[in-house]
C-alpha cells in the first residue's frame, strides 16, 4: 500500500519517540514538538541547523555513518545509533537514533526517531566502573576466584587462584573431581558437609577452611566462601561461584600462640605447685582469711596449724577464725578491731594465743597482711603465727622469719616475671579464656610471695633425698633461668643423694649468678669432682677479698641484686651436710666447688 506524503507526516508525528527528518547531509527539514522537551531548543529556529553540529565531536563519525552506510538504498530498513547530543544550555545527554529509508523518497529525507537513554548510559557506566575497582580489589589482595558450572561440572580459575597454589592457569584441570582431589582427605568431608548444607539448606554462604595441595606437594590453608547465584526451573542449581583467601600465615600464628599458651599454662601450674610446696612446708603456722561481714573465715592453711591446733585441715576450711583463740584475743581480733587494721593495708605484728583440741594454749607472734584479689581488692588477710611459747626461740624465728621473705622473693620473682612477661605478649596478640585464668593466678602468687611467706627454714636438715642424676637436672635448670646468649657446658656426667627440689634451686641460682655477674656471653661449665661437683664460669671472677663475703645475705656487686643467691646456696649445702667454697675458674673466671656430696654407687 503506497503511502501520501500527508499520510507518513502524520505517522511521523505519531511516533512514540523525538521524530526528526534529516537528508543525508544532516540539515534538519522537520522535527516534532517533543525536540525541544528532549534538546531545550527549536531546532527549526534555524532552517540551516544541521544535526551534526550537535553531535559530540567524538560521535559524529558514528552519526554520520547511519547516513551513508546504505545510503541509496530503498531496503535498508532500520540503523540505529548511540551518541552524545549538546543541549540547548551546553550540557550533553545521551540519545539512541533510529534512521528508517522507507519514508524518505515522500519525506524528502530519512525519518530518525530519538530516544533519550542518558540514565541507562550512567548506570551502566557505574556499573563498569564498579567491576573494574572489583578487579583491581581481587588481584590487589591476592583473592583466589572459582566460577562453577553445575551443568558441565567444570570449574574456571582466574590467576591468583592458580599462583596461590604454585601453579600456572594452563595446568589446572578444569573438571570439580580434580579439584576434590587437591583438598586434604582428612577436611574433604567437611568441605562437603559444608557445600550440601549450602545447596540444599540453602545457606546465605558456603564457607569453610581446608588444606589444599600445593605444587610443590605441601598442603596450604585456605578460607572457601562460594554461594550458588543460578537455578534453574525445578530449584536445582546450576553454577555457583566463590573465593579462595590465603589464610595459611594466620592458621601457623595460630598454632604457635596455643603452643605458647599451653606453655605459659604449665609455668604457671610450676608455680602454683611450687607456692603450695613452700606454704606447706614453711616453719610457721600460716592461715589464709576471707572477710565475711568484717569476720576473718579461715580460706586455707598448712599443716602446721592444723597440727598445733590437733584439727583436721578440712574441719579448719569455712570456719571462723576466732573459735581457735583465746577470749583476750578474740577480743583484741574483733573488738579492738585487729582484724579491720590489716584489711585496711596495716601489716599487724601482735601477740596472739590459740587453744589447741586438748585445751593447751599456745602462745604465738602474729604477722598479718591483707590479701587480694586479681583486680586489687582486699578479700581477706594472710596471717603467719610463730609459736613463741618458749621465748628463747623467739629472736632466732624473728630472724629466720626475715630472711625467708627475701630468700623467697628472689627465688620466685625471675620465673614469676617470666611468666608475667609471656602473658602480656599474648594478650596483646589474641583473647583467650585461659588468659584470664592465668593473670589471676599470677596476681595471686605475687600478693602471696610478697606478704604472706616472712621467714626461712635455715640450716634445716633435708629430708625426702633421692638419687638424681646431675646433667638433666643442670639443662632443667638453664632452661628456667633467664640466660640470654650465654652457653652451658656439662663436662661429666654423676649422680647425687639430695632433696630434688633443694639441689634444683641450688643451681639456679648459681647458674644466675654466672649469667649476672659473668656478662651475655659467659660460658658456664658444670663438672665432677671425686667427691662432689663444681660451676664454673669464663666471667671476671671473684677477688681473693670477695670470697669471704659472698655468702653472706644481703652481699651484692651487680646493681638489681639481692645479695640472697649466694647465701641460699650456702643454706641449701650446709642442709645437705656438704661444704662449698668459691675459687678461680680453669678461664680465670668463678668457681664453685661443693664436697661431701654423697653420689649413688657410695650408697650401695
């Protein structure tokens, strides 16, 4: 059916889109109404407009095209175009043009229909954007990629994933069975577990970490996240897609802090053993108070008070503290308030006497301090009492009982300092429960060193000996102490009759004494002699005038010393029934010599 020209112009003025109708040239002979709402001008104000002339520069050759493309043909049918257009106040929008041939010959021209798409363009310029930022993010931070299809049971890696394992992209066998094979067996299992719940669960993500092999035959830990993005009509799926994160740093920091943790456990489980040993065997009666609505109730005590006092330590544990003394000192305890002095911070020395099950009173020398807890509240007191019922032995337990808090102080300050130093560094890299546990323990037996323990056993025999053997117990030893880069040598290899946990203090403190005062890189020798053994170090040694005073408590030349070392290892020898002298080193350094010591083939 042949159309009029009254006919199309009426078809072109009906048309849905902005109708223009342009020769090949590009002059305008006609434009509809809606031009000026989409351009913001009449482009019929001017007969000699030309429509390239508001093409973006860059398009113009685009535009041109559809003039001359099938230019002359009568069935060319549609072209179309997408290209920047300038509007009336200079800002540039985006149309999509339609040229048809089949009205031109009537027109007088090509009928081009324009259609605004300057939204569709922003979007799917931000969305390119966006991709290109997803991709730069995916190599930046080394992210393995895997893009399943479900259908065909091939899965696609992009390179990061291949060099994350050592491999390069054309040696990865596409198929999903290889790369089963490359998960560690004992985690395939739970990578399956973890993938079914996803698939038909229909869990948000899959996600889940595992071993994978590595080039070299190794095996790496990886975090898997993935999640199924099609299915089809009958909900099953058919391609999912995820991610690969390197996260084997992070599981080997992992396994380093447990091992550190368990460690710093089982130091503070030493001296938590250690504490117990030295309250059980301290010769005072030692008694560990809560306060309850101001009343001392007894917590803990040794043997020593439960003996004196002829109770059971069990019946002891939860009773008040006041049913063991005396009206007079119960009086002076609660009423004249000796009991609230100490929990406000005094340290009580006062006369106190208890009553035995049999009646018999026992007269005692109290010493109290308060007690507390892991966040510095006072709970309760630490009370010491010395049994002074025949008075010559009171100046000597007074002397004794000082000495013993520093002989105590300095043995279980440095692995105490340790053991504190350890968990600071492992709060400040991980949270954990233990954590917790341990910093409570460790204000705990600090309070406890510092003001519960204020005399020592000196010149005591030893009891419990037992044979050991002197080179584990020196490398135990060298192990505890804080030795820097110094060096151990064990020159003979004996054993010894002695209490096992007196003969290890021995030789901590003498190995503490090589280290402090022989400087970072001492040697220490350790070695037999006919009837004993010696220490020795390649240090400065001890002058002929030193000698006769390093024994004595309180005698120090290094700075931070306590001067209690030496003469604790002189208390220990002497309990033993051995004899110890210092001398110069084979090096010219210091020398220990301990004699008299009884090995095992001279107590056969």
């Amino acid at each position: 059916m042949d159309l009029s020209q009254e006919q199309c112009q009426r078809l072109v003025e009906n048309l849905p889109d902005s109708v223009l109708v342009v020769d090949e040239s590009g002059a305008i002979l006609y434009e509809d109404p809606s031009v000026q709402r989409v351009t913001g001008y009449i482009l019929r104000d001017d007969i000699e407009q030309n429509l390239f002339e508001h093409v973006h520069p860059s398009d113009r050759q685009t535009v041109r095209n559809i003039f001359t493309e099938t230019s002359g043909s009568d069935d060319a049918g549609t072209v179309s175009a997408e290209f920047r257009y300038r509007r009336g106040d200079g800002s540039w929008i985006w149309l999509e043009a339609r040229r048809s041939t089949q009205m031109a010959t009537i027109l007088g021209g090509y009928v081009v229909s324009m259609s605004e798409i300057t939204a569709t363009k922003e979007r799917e310029e931000r969305l390119e954007q966006t991709t290109t930022r997803l991709e730069l993010a995916i190599q930046g931070a080394n992210i393995g990629v895997w893009d399943w299809d479900m259908t065909t049971d091939e899965v696609e890696y992009n390179d990061q994933w291949a060099e994350m394992l050592g491999h390069t992209l054309d040696e990865i066998d596409p198929h999903l069975r290889a790369w089963e094979t490359r998960v560690h067996p004992n985690d395939l299992d739970d990578v399956k577990a973890a993938l079914d719940a996803h698939i038909r669960q229909r869990t948000e993500y899959y996600d889940t970490e595992h071993r994978m092999r590595t080039a070299d035959g190794g095996w790496k830990w990886v975090r898997d996240v993935g999640k199924i993005t099609e299915r089809d009509t009958d909900d099953d799926p058919i391609r999912a897609v995820g991610i690969h994160l390197d996260v084997d740093e992070s599981r080997q920091y992992q396994r380093e802090l447990e091992q550190k943790t368990a460690e710093l456990e089982e130091l503070t489980s030493q001296l938590e053993r250690q504490y117990q040993t030295l309250f059980e065997e301290a010769p005072v009666m030692a008694v560990v108070t809560r306060a309850e609505n101001g009343r001392p109730v007894i917590e803990d005590c040794n043997t020593g008070f439960a003996d004196t006092l002829e109770v059971d330590k069990e019946r002891l544990t939860g009773t008040e503290l006041a049913e063991y003394y005396t009206p007079d000192s119960q009086e002076a305890l609660l009423d004249d308030g000796g009991y609230k002095r100490s929990l406000e911070g005094e340290f009580t020395r006062e006369p106190r006497e208890l009553i035995a099950t049999d009646g018999e009173v026992v007269e005692t020398l109290l010493r109290a301090v308060p007690r507390r807890d892991a966040s510095d509240e006072i709970v309760g007191t630490v009370a010491m009492y010395i049994d002074v019922t025949e008075r010559e032995e009171v100046k000597r337990a007074n002397e004794r009982l000082e000495e013993f808090v520093s002989i105590v102080s300095h043995d279980l300050r440095n692995p105490l300092n340790v053991a504190t130093g350890h968990l600071e560094l492992a709060q400040d890299t991980c949270e954990s429960p233990h954590l917790d546990a341990i910093e409570q323990a460790h204000s705990r037996m600090t309070t406890l060193i510092e003001d519960l323990l204020r005399l020592a056993r000196q010149g005591e025999a030893v009891s419990n000996t037992k044979v050991a053997d002197l080179a584990p117990v020196v490398e135990t030893c060298w192990e505890t102490v804080e030795t820097g880069d110094a060096s151990l040598v064990i020159e003979a290899d004996r054993t010894v009759v002695a209490n096992a946990s007196r003969l290890k203090q021995l030789f901590e403190n003498l190995i503490r004494n090589a280290v402090e005062h022989g400087g970072d890189d001492v040697t220490v020798a350790v070695g037999g002699l006919d009837d004993g053994f010696y220490i020795e170090d390649d240090g400065p040694g001890i002058s002929d005038d030193d000698r006769e005073s390093v024994f004595e408590p309180g005698y120090s030349t290094h700075a931070e010393g306590t001067g209690f070392g030496l003469s604790i290892v002189q208390r220990i020898a002497e309990a033993h029934g051995w004899d110890i002298r210092v001398t110069s080193g084979t090096e010219g350094g210091a020398r220990f010599e301990v004699a008299g010591v009884e090995s095992a083939e001279s107590t056969l």
